[in-house]
C-alpha cells in the first residue's frame, strides 16, 4: 500500500513537472475557437501564437504600431518607404564590407539633407548627380536583395509587406524546420537595418505614387478622410505621400523613424500553424530578448475632431467612371458601438437581402451601391459608394442612398434580418480558421488596436444579442442628415497632378555572384528534413458515380462546419452564348412559389448562398454556407434552377445596365491594359466568341438565357463537395435534389493562346503618366513533362521574385519600374502551348529606356551560379 501510494504521489510530482517546465506563462482565453496563446517578452514585444498541425508550414506577421498616421508632416510617405527599404539587408547582410560600405553611405545621407532643402533646379541636379555617383560606389560593395536570397533559402513563401494609416507589417510563410533561421533574420532586420539603394528605391516608391494617380478610388478615399477627419492625420496626409515629399526625401529622418518606432515595447509577432510554443517563445527571446525599449513613443498630435454639422461636399476628377461616395466619421474600433454597427452594415447591405438589395439593387435603380462599416484604432466611419445607370445623376444617387439611411433609422426593417445578419457574421468568423494567414493577420490587428484579446472573443457574444432597438439607436446617434460627407466623382482632368520628369541614374551594380558571411552561415545551418508528402487522390479524395453523366467527388473537411457544394460543367459559353447573361438574370429572378426578394432572404437567414459562374469552355454553379442548412439550401438552388420565371423589364435592364458597364469599363486604364493583353494573347476570333457584341446583346431573349440553365443542367458533370457531412449523407441530398445526368462527361479544355510567328505591336492610348507594357511570345510548343524542371527554374532565377533577375535588373539596379515581372506559363492541358510574357509598369519618360533594357536581359539573360543555386534550393524548399 505503501509503494502504491509513493508510485502515485511520484506520477503527481511528474505531471507538476511537465506542466511547468517550459516557465512560460501563457495569457488564454476560455471559448476561444483559435486557442490563441499570447506570451510578452520582458522587453514588451507580444508574441500571437495559435497552432494548427496540418501541414508542416506557419505564417508569420510582424506587425508595428506605426503608419502613415506616424509621418512627420514635412516628410509624409516615410512609414511606406521604410517599409520597401526593409529589404534592403542590414550591417550584416546585403554587404560584402559593410565598413568599406559605410563612409559612402554617410555621404549620400548628408547630400540628401542638402538635396532635400535646395531650390535652385541646376545646383538639384548637381547635387543628384553626386548621389548619383556615390550610389553607384556604393553598389559596388553590396549585394542587392539578399533578403529575398534567405527566404528563398529557407523556403519562405508569400514574402511582402504592407502598410496602412496605422500598421506596418511584414509576411513570410515558412517551413516548420526553418524557425530558428527565420527569427534570426528577422531580428537582424529589425535591430540593424541599413538604408542602401535608396535613390532606385525611391523611384520605385515615386512609380507606385504614379499607379495611384490613376486610380480614381484611391482618390475619393483619399478625399473622403480628407473631409472627415480634418485635424487628424487620417486626413491630413496619405500613406503615399505627396509628390512633392517624395522627391524631397531625408535619410536622416527616416533612421530617426526607425529608431523611434521599431522597437519591442511596439511591436508583435504574430504565428499560426505547425510548431511547439514552447520553442516558439525561447526562440524569439533568444533572437529578440536583447532590444531595448522606447519608454518615449509618441503619440499622434491630433486636436480632437469637432462634430460636422453641415455636408461637406467635394469634387474630384479623374479619367474613370463617375461615382459618389458618402460618409460619417464614428468612433475608433475599440468602442463598443462598433459592434452594432457591424450588424447594422449587414442590414444595410448585404448583397442579398439588406434594405439597399431589396430596394435599389433588385429593383434595378441604380447601376451598383453598397455600404458598410470601416473600423480603425484612432476613427472609424460608415460609407456608401454609388455608381450611377446611363442618364442617371449623382445627385440622384445620393438621394436614393440618404433614402435608405433614414429607413435603417426608422426601423424600416424585419427583426428576421438582424438575426440572419448575426448568423452570417458569426459564420464568416469561421472562415478564419481555415487559413493560417487570416488568423496571424487577426492577431496583428487585434494588437494594432491595443485591444485585449479577450475582449476579441467576447465579441461574438456580444454581436449575437443585438437587436433591432440596439440597431436603430446607433444609426440615429451616427448616421445624422446633416453631419456626412460627400465626395463626388466626376469624369475630368485632375489638374493636382504635377507633372515630374524622371531623373539620370546610373545603374546600380546587381554583384549576383557575391554572398555575405551571414547567408553562407544560412545555408549551411542544418535542419530537420521535412519529408515530402504527396497527395493521393484515391486516398484523400473519394469519387462516387451517382449515374453515367454524374459524379461525385468528396473530401472530409475537419476544421469547421462550413461547407461548398459545386456542379461543375466542361462545357460553358462556347456551347451556350446565353449563359453569358444567365449570372445577372438569375440575381433578379423568382419561381412559381417564392419571389427572387424571398429567396435571397430565405438564403441569408440559413447563413448559405448560390452562384453562377460561365467561362468560355467550362461553367461551375456554387452552393456554399452552414452545414445543417445544406439540404434545405440545395433544395432552393435546384427549385430556382429549374422553375425560375423569366421577366422581360429586369432583362433589358440587365442589358442596358450591362452596355453602361461596358462604356465605364473602357475609362479605366487597367481595363483597357487587360482587355487588350488577352486580344494580344487569344487573338480577334476568341475577344469575339467570348464577348457578346452590343447587337447580339439586344437580340438575346430572357427565354434563350433560362433554356441554356436548363441545357446546362443536363450534361454530364462533377459534383465536388467539400465539408463535414458524411459522403453517404451528401451523395443522398443530391439524387433527391438534383437531376442526374445521363450524358458522358465531356474532357475539359481551355482556350489555348496564339502563336506569334512575327513580331507585331498593339497601342491603346490612354492619358496617364504611366504606361502598362506586356511583351509575349509563343512558338506552337506542346506540353512536355520532361521540360517541367527546366521551366520552373527559370522562371524562379529569371522572373520569379524579389531575388530574380528581372526584379533585380529592372527595379533595384535601374529604378525604372515599380512592377516588373516574367515567366514562361505551363499549358493546363497537354495540347495547349507554352507561352513566354513580361510585364512592366513605368513612367511614359521612361518608357524607351524601359522597354530596351528588359529586352536586353530577355535576350541576353545575365547568369550567376550563386543566384541559380539559390534559385533551386528556394524550389527545393
């Protein structure tokens, strides 16, 4: 008895002892669906961690509480272009001597000082020219985008950075065997960082400002917080910055910046997927324990906003189609209220069954509108964007959406939709669990925010007892008549643009063949192999004949209960021209026993939705939301498949809504690029095939378009499924539901490209400071299995990334793009071609020289044996 109880009393001490030997404690929240695990560093660094054992990756966000909102007035933009020179390597790496390096880089940060407070033009360009020659000396000792080398050594994916008004964070998906090496780096990235190539980088900074000028949405936004947030820098200043700051730059300043903001006590590490805490938290202590806080953060110098009590209206203008944008300025995203009016958003518009679906969108009075809830830590706002049909005012736009605000104000409205916008909501928040992205991502918001993640996971609970009382008092407390603003989009001449011409640079050396100690040390570190696990179709995926023309396939998901069932046709326009409109028609339409109005309610309510797509050679009809209402939203997919009734007014709306879409299409830059890269690619007869013209358009009939559904229907196809119900249970929902085909399953095929056997130009003009180039070949090449590795290598060494040639050559060495990619595409099906293209995005005075260099290194590909090696250990990885 004695034994026993020393045996017992000796298991009792050893579950203790497991339980604390990692000395880590963990903050957790009880009902918390993402198991989030938060440890801070003595330091204050916090550290997000959910795990999911899946497969052997993670995703890592670093995220600092810094943005355009931080940027000193006199130098806005500078949040962003720290971001970009983040990659640029650090004391470390990125140099072959960083003390020969050192004195060079010094200078070109004093002339810069000088640079930036100069007017006179000639004593600019002198100065420049400098720069410019010490850049080049520079050049000669670093080694550009060795950052981009170790991530490819350690097999990252997904490598970039964004920032915000309020947060910039840097992204790397990783393998589970490569933590240590990637906290190495990152912590030398973050604590040594080094600003070289600056003035390329500034041109590929002054090239994304350029994209910008041409994109009329990110001016009404702009615009937008201009009016509503006067005296913050929400409104102030832009993420971008000005032209003028941006040509004016101050390394000084920005090494201050660094300083300032990157440090522990603001920032978080974020992690999701396959890796132990534990190891996780010594790991990141031993690598980032030793930075030192900044007690003296400061704070954003803003007066407190003042309530608006009259509209404030302006006009912008652009190229693009017109539009008008409302909005109200609320309170930053830690007030509670927001969480009504994220309810409240959905009840407005939803896309399906919200007070503007039914009453504008069903209805066909305007060409689109939508509305929503925008949080941010310091303001957030509620904003209506509207764009009108042919004939239609903005002004009249504007009074239509007003007319939904005041009915959400008063109530105008079913208690059934709040409840069905609480399940949709709740729903959605599934979906982050799939994506080990979503939830680092998550994370790194939540700490923008400052908000206790325990409050985080309370929110859903809360969301679910709001009620309509809850709805209608918020939207009379925020939603007033008098305190929004309104910025109306017109089609003019922006005349704020200025016009700036690019300057001399002298290509900076690209030194492929050099590697830094640091890297070398990198790739020589040892891992534990990841073992590759290739995927089984006949054991991961089961297939289930359900007649001659239909089959089944299934796989378990174990995640969540959200499911997607899809029919999926190898046949699509090519066969049926109508199924060109069928997408459209089928939004506005009812059956015999229940209005298009009803099932879209009926729809919302179960937390599913239905949709159609038709390409050109294959079509897919989607049915996808909450496991337990799969059946009864099967049951109305096929009911309206099959009985909808046809209205002959909402189809020639259709049409002539569909005409105006076409003619706003065609002010935008972007569209017309895309329109004429796939003629270039597929050729006239295909652009015709694929399109319907304006004359066939009007002789289509509403009975041709519900007849081709009908067709449709009826040859043979898949079946994929993908959920939490068992195989037996889905494949009995669809032959009670679904008509079975008897027709064999046609082979799929795709729209192969044309081959160019003489060079020939295509122009579309477009009055923009930036042109869009795209160069393609094909030479009639079939698909050759053999070949595979070839092609996938080159394209990782000649256009795959940050670290490829073209990335390195047209952007880092020459500042002559700020998007420049390359790669020769796989056809998806062994008859079709190969195809060669490459893509630039360039200011027009720069367009030549452009132009000439990436045919120069198309033709004439530079090689290094260090950058190819790097390239197929990055495949490997």
């Amino acid at each position: 008895m004695k034994n026993k109880i020393l045996q017992i009393f000796a298991i009792s001490v050893a579950i203790l002892l497991a339980a604390s030997c990692s000395g880590y404690k963990y903050e957790t929240v009880k009902g918390d669906p993402l198991k989030t695990k938060i440890y801070t560093l003595d330091n204050g660094i916090k550290v997000y961690m959910s795990v999911d054992k899946s497969q052997p990756r993670l995703q890592t966000v670093l995220a600092f509480r810094v943005g355009g909102k931080n940027d000193p007035a006199v130098t806005t933009g500078m949040a962003h272009y720290f971001e970009h020179l983040m990659f640029k390597g650090t004391k470390n790496f990125g140099t072959s001597d960083y003390e020969a390096e050192k004195p060079l880089l010094d200078e070109i940060e004093s002339l810069f000082e000088v640079y930036r407070v100069t007017t006179d033009e000639k004593k600019r360009e002198a100065i420049y020219h400098r720069i410019d020659s010490l850049s080049y000396e520079a050049s000669l000792i670093a080694i550009p985008n060795e950052y981009d080398k170790l991530m490819a050594t350690i097999g990252a994916d997904g490598t970039n950075a964004f920032t915000s008004q309020d947060m910039t964070c840097y992204v790397e998906d990783i393998p589970s065997n490569q933590i240590e090496n990637w906290a190495r780096i990152q912590a030398d990235r973050i604590q040594n960082p080094v600003i070289r190539g600056f003035h390329t980088e500034l041109e590929t900074i002054y090239e994304e400002k350029n994209m910008s000028l041409t994109q009329d949405s990110r001016k009404v936004y702009e615009a937008l917080d201009a009016a509503l947030f006067p005296h913050h820098p929400y409104g102030r200043q832009t993420v971008l910055g000005t032209q003028d700051h941006l040509k004016n730059p101050s390394i000084t300043l920005v090494r201050q910046y660094h300083d300032t903001f990157y440090v522990p006590n603001n920032m978080a590490i974020c992690v999701a997927g396959d890796f132990d805490p534990d190891y996780m938290v010594a790991t990141i202590e031993k690598y980032f324990g030793a930075m030192e806080p900044n007690p003296n953060i400061p704070s954003v110098e803003a007066d407190e906003e003042q309530p608006i009590t009259a509209p404030v209206v302006r006009d912008i203008y652009g190229l693009e189609s017109e539009n008008v944008t409302i909005g109200w300025r609320l309170p930053g995203s830690l007030d509670e209220s927001n969480l009504v009016g994220e309810i409240a958003s959905s009840v407005f518009y939803n896309g399906m069954a919200g007070l503007v679906d039914n009453d504008l969108i069903q209805t066909q009075k305007v060409l689109s509108l939508y509305g929503g809830i925008n949080t941010q830590p310091d303001y957030s706002m509620f904003l209506i964007q509207g764009r009108p049909k042919n004939g239609q005012t903005l002004e009249e736009i504007k009074a239509l959406a007003l007319e939904e605000v005041a009915k959400l104000k008063a109530g105008d409205f079913e208690e059934s939709l709040v409840k069905a916008s609480i399940n949709q909501y709740i729903s959605q928040q599934m979906g982050v669990l799939e994506s080990n992205r979503s939830r680092a991502l998550a994370f790194a918001y939540s700490f923008i925010a400052k908000e206790d993640w325990a409050d985080n996971v309370a929110s859903l609970d809360k969301i679910a007892k709001v009620t309509k009382e809850d709805i209608v008092a918020w939207a009379n407390q925020y939603l007033g008549e008098e305190n929004y603003a309104c910025i109306y989009k017109r089609k003019g001449e922006d005349k704020t643009i200025k016009k700036i011409s690019a300057p001399a640079i002298t290509p900076i050396a690209t030194n492929r063949d050099k590697v830094s100690a640091f890297v070398q040390e990198i790739q020589a570190a040892e891992v534990k192999p990841i073992e590759p696990v290739f995927v089984n179709f006949s054991k991961e995926m089961s297939t289930k004949k359900l007649s001659e023309g239909c089959e089944l396939l299934y796989k378990k998901k174990e995640i969540n209960d959200l499911f997607s069932l899809q029919y999926r046709f190898n046949v699509g326009k090519e066969q049926y021209p109508a199924l060109a409109l069928a997408s459209s028609y089928f939004e506005y339409l009812g059956t015999p026993t229940a209005t298009a109005s009803e099932i879209k309610a009926k729809l919302y309510e179960l937390a599913c939705e239905i949709s159609f797509r038709a390409g050109q050679t294959s079509s897919a009809f989607t049915i996808s939301g909450l496991k337990a209402n799969m059946a009864e939203a099967v049951k109305i997919a096929e009911d309206l498949i099959n009985n909808a009734v046809g209205d002959e007014a909402i189809f020639e709306g259709i049409k002539r809504d569909l005409k105006t879409a076409r003619a706003n299409s065609k002010l935008s830059q972007r569209n017309c690029y895309s329109a004429l890269a796939s003629y270039m690619r597929y050729g006239e007869d295909y652009v015709n095939s694929s399109t319907l013209s304006n004359e066939e358009l009007d002789a289509l009939t509403s009975e041709a378009v519900l007849q081709s559904a009908k067709d449709l229907m009826s040859e043979g196809h898949y079946v994929i499924y993908y959920g939490s119900e068992s195989e037996s249970n889905v494949a009995s929902i669809i032959k009670d539901n679904h008509a079975l085909s008897t027709k064999e399953i046609p082979d799929f095929k795709s729209q192969n490209c044309l081959t160019t056997p003489k060079p020939v130009v295509y122009l579309c003009q477009y009055d923009s400071p930036q042109i869009y180039y795209q160069q393609y070949s094909c030479d009639g090449t079939t698909f050759n299995k053999d070949i595979n590795p070839q092609l996938s290598i080159y394209n990782e060494y000649f256009g795959g990334g940050m670290n490829s040639i073209v990335f390195q050559e047209m952007r880092e060495a020459r500042g002559l793009a700020y998007s420049a990619s390359a790669s020769y595409s796989s056809p998806s099906i062994k008859d079709n071609y190969y195809a060669f293209s490459a893509f630039i995005a360039t200011q027009n005075d720069k367009m030549q020289q452009a132009i000439e260099a990436f045919d120069d290194i198309i033709n004439n590909m530079p090689e290094s044996e260090a950058a190819f090696k790097i390239a197929k250990e990055g495949l490997i990885s």
